[in-house]
C-alpha cells in the first residue's frame, strides 16, 4: 500500500478521500489556491501545498504544479477525486511519465470514453447496446439523412461532450441545419472540438448508471445501479440505489454489459456505465465516467463497500477481495446534493460567510461535508456543500430518515437549495418513485407562492407561538405561555431560523 499520497482536489471529496486515507494508514498531501488557505480539506491534510491563484486554470487544473507538487512532497501517487483533472487523460498519462502512480483506470480507457463517437464504436463492437444513431461525426448533410432513416425526434451531441453540454433536441427536418450549426458552434466553443453526432432522441428516459470496479488483475464486477433522474439542467440533484424501476433480473443483465464495456476498453479501478432506460425498460449505453462520482456513497450505503479504500488498494496493485457472487445490496439509500445556491431567484449561486451551521445526524444518516461554521464559500468553483445521505431497510423509512435530517439540517449566512429538498421528499410523485429525467422540471413549473411549505410551516408555527402567548395562560399563568413561545412549532431548523432572525434585529 502507498505510504503517502496527493489529493488533487478540494472540498467535500478532498475530505473524503483523507478520511479513507488516515483509515488506511496512508499519509495525505493536499493541495490548495489561495482562496483555499482556510478550506477543511487543507486543515484536514497532513501537509498542505499552495498551487496557485483562485482560478482553477492555474491552481487545480495546473497539470505542471501539481506534478512538481507530488515530486516536493515524496507522494507515491495521486487521487484526482472528481471534476478538475479527473477524466483529464492527458494527465493520467503524464502521471505515468513521472512515475506516479494515477488513482484511476489507464489514460487509453479515458481516451476512449473521452470520444462519444469513439466509444459508441467500441461499445456496439463489444455487443453493448447503445441508442440507434451514428457511430462517428457527421456533415449537416449526412445528419439529415440518417435522421430521416432513424425518424424524428433526433439529437444532435458533441462528441467530445457528456452531461448535456452541446447537446440540441430535434423534431423535425426543417429544425435540422440550424440546431446542427448551434451544436457544432457549442462543441467548438465549450470543447475546442467541432465534431457532432446523432442518436434517436428517447422520450421521458431514466438516467440510471452502473458502479464498476476493475482491478490490474482482470477481475472486474458490478456494484448495483444508481437512479438519478432528478436532475436539472444535466446536474443531479438527488440520487439512489437501488432505483424502484430495476428488478433483479434487469439489474443483472445492465450489470452484465457494464461489465462487458468495462473489460473491453480495458478498465481498471472504479467506473460509472451510464445508460438511458425508456418507458418499456430497453436500455441503452449513454456514456462512461471514468471517476468516481459525487453520488457514489449511495452505492457505498448498499453494499456495505468502501469505494475509496478499495480505489487505493487497487491502484497499488492488490486484487480485489471479493467476487460479483459476493455483493450484496441491502438496504436503499438516497443522497442530497447541497448547494449554496438560491432556488427563489434561479438557482443562482450564493458563496459567502456560514455564520451557523447545524449538521443532521442520528440513525442512517451520514454527511460528507467540505465546510465548517464561520467559512467563506468562495465564489470560484462548483458551489456544492455537502451531500446528505440516509439509509434505511427500505425507501421508505430512507425518505423519512431523509425528510427528519432535512428538518435538522440549518446552515446560516447563504442561502442553500435546503428548501428544494424538502419540497422534493414532500411531492407524492417522488414518494411513490414515479420520476424521471423530466421530474424536476415539472415540480419546478408549478407555481408557487415565495417559500411555500417553509412559509406554510412558518406561518404556523408563529400562529401557534402567537396563541401560546396571548391565550389563558396554563398552570401558575407565570411561564406556561412563554416557554411556547421560546420554543415555538415547525422543525429545528424553522426554529433555528427564528432565533437567528431574533438575533440579527
Ligand atoms: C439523451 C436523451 C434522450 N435521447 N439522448 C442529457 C445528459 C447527457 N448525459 C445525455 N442526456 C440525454 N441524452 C438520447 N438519445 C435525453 C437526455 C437527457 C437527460 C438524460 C439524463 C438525465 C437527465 C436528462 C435530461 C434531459 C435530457
């Protein structure tokens, strides 16, 4: 097992993968900008290196400095977490140059599944089923008559895209050259790479993914699935395993081609086989991250697994200890992502000072946070706080253990898209599973008055506070009522609120 390594990223994963570390007796070296200086995975590091400015570009994205970095520090190898230069092959490959070993599969697996179009080639020669369409770029001219040929609705994706990036809906052939332009000005912009391709658009899909683990031994297995359809705008927004729509025989099959894209692009170590499911559960490859992911505690939850743990003992050679007839999933786990961000004004971010910070805890809940009470967000990078993650024996009892850590959870001084959970755990669609990828966005055009549920709640809670107050006092009539009103109704995060509200007047 390595004896120290380089994690080069921040924030909640930083800390994660320092706590698998510090588990494993495996000293850790975190790197930092200088708008990081004061971040937890930096105090949390057995040696922190500053890397460069805020910008990303310069500091965790600086393939050069973190390598020197790694050479100054004595570390063996290095974690790219998620994000930054995570699924950056170029970087994979330049760790192998230097001798250090790169926490995740082989720069040629990256390569391949970095190319849409390349990996669609490799997939349907494996026998994986990917959406019908075409398996390399294509002129204005040849996206029209493979249109034709597949039938409309369309899309038209960047090859070098993912995750929604460049990606236009087509319904009919007069809509073709000018959302294929807008593609390709996209793709060129966003990823300095023009080509484009297209797939048979599949309506209302789920987006459910397989966790895979390779190790350098030729052992691969499958994890179970991760549903995540709520999504918006192609960024999750919550995640669970397993996903109410998959039975065992369907999960072992998706498993199967999971495995099966995973060995014959000669992976190693922890991947994601992303797939389209449509209504009459067909399921077809999306695409494969070549990382671990921000959901992959929920996978964690059910099978009992450390993924981080068992990222490094692969990377350092081991076997994995177990076989596919050995994984159990147990359970059902679901997982918030957290955001300083305001759902009232368009989800638009809000970094600043946490000036309070009450964290859930108690049965089945975990929190994998990268922040602390009286921290500035910095306003540089992704703007997620935490993930709130419940598990239970089943769904229910994990959205109702979800719904109390919700009511628990307050952080103070920026706004958070808290409240979108707690409207989402409360929708009965979601209650009884029926979601998918166009869940959310439905949630979110119904309109609704300025806080709604919080509001509701609030307002009684004050009216309830209020009667305490003003009624008949109960008992010596001396402190019946105001101890109602200290307390008040709602949960502790709505009372949290108004004592913050109390104390800033
Ligand atoms: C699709 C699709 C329908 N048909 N491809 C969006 C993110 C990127 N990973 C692929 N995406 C989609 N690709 C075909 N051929 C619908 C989506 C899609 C989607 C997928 C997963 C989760 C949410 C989504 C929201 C809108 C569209």
């Amino acid at each position: 097992m390595f004896k120290k390594i380089l994690i080069a990223n921040r924030g909640e994963i930083a800390v994660r993968i320092i706590r698998a570390c510090h588990e494993l007796g495996i000293r850790t070296v975190a790197v930092f900008s200088e708008v990081d200086r004061a971040a937890l995975h930096v105090a949390q590091s057995d040696e922190a290196y500053l890397i460069g400015p805020a910008s990303a570009r310069e500091s965790y994205l600086n393939i050069e400095r973190v390598l020197a970095t790694t050479r100054q520090s004595g570390a063996e190898a290095i974690h790219p977490g998620y994000g930054f230069l995570s699924e950056n092959a170029a970087f994979a490959r330049a760790c192998a140059d230097a001798g250090v070993k790169f926490i995740g599969p082989p720069a040629s697996a990256m390569e391949l599944m970095g190319s849409k179009t390349r990996a669609r080639q490799a997939m349907q020669a494996a026998g994986v089923p990917c959406v019908p369409g075409s398996t390399k770029g294509l002129s204005v001219a040849e996206a029209a008559s493979l249109a034709a040929r597949i039938g409309f609705p369309v899309m038209l994706k960047a090859a070098a895209g993912g995750g929604g990036k460049g990606m236009r809906l087509v319904h009919t052939p007069g809509e073709l050259s000018s959302a294929y332009a807008t593609a390709q000005s996209e793709a060129l912009g966003a990823f300095n790479d023009a080509e484009v391709y297209l797939e048979k658009f599949i309506e209302n899909p789920r987006h459910i993914e397989i966790q895979v683990l390779g190790d350098e031994h030729g052992n691969l297995v499958y994890l179970g699935e991760r549903e995540c359809s709520v999504q918006r705008r192609h960024q999750k927004v919550i995640e669970e395993s397993p996903s109410a729509f998959i039975d065992d025989d369907l999960r072992q099959r998706m498993g199967a081609v999971a495995v099966q894209a995973a060995r014959s692009s000669g992976y190693t170590n922890a991947g994601t086989v992303e797939f389209l499911v449509d209504t009459q559960r067909n399921f077809y490859f999306l695409e494969m991250n070549t990382r671990l992911q921000v959901e992959h505690p929920v996978t964690e939850m059910v099978t009992g697994l450390d993924l981080v743990h068992l990222q490094l003992r692969i990377a350092s050679g081991e076997k994995l200890p177990f076989r596919q007839v050995d994984v159990r999933l147990r359970g059902h786990a679901i997982e918030c992502r957290i955001y300083a961000e305001d759902p009232e004004n368009n989800f638009f971010p809000s970094p600043g000072k946490i000036t309070r910070l009450d964290r859930p805890s108690g049965p089945g809940i975990r929190e994998d946070s990268g922040v602390y009470e009286g921290w500035t967000v910095p306003l540089d990078y992704d703007p997620m706080l935490s993930k709130l993650i419940a598990y239970a024996p089943e769904r229910s009892v994990a959205l109702a253990r979800m719904q109390r850590a919700l009511d628990e959870y307050f952080i103070g001084g920026i706004k958070t898209n808290l409240p979108l959970f707690r409207r989402i755990l409360e929708n009965p669609e979601f209650a009884a599973a029926r979601i998918d990828t166009g869940f959310l966005d439905r949630l979110l055009a119904v309109p609704q008055a300025a806080g709604h549920a919080d509001a509701v709640a609030e307002i009684a809670a004050v009216s309830a506070a209020l009667f305490a107050a003003t009624a008949a006092p109960a008992g010596n009539g001396r402190n019946g009522g105001s101890r109602a009103v200290q307390t008040g109704g709602g949960s502790a995060w709505q009372r949290t609120a108004r004592f913050e509200g109390t104390q800033r007047q």
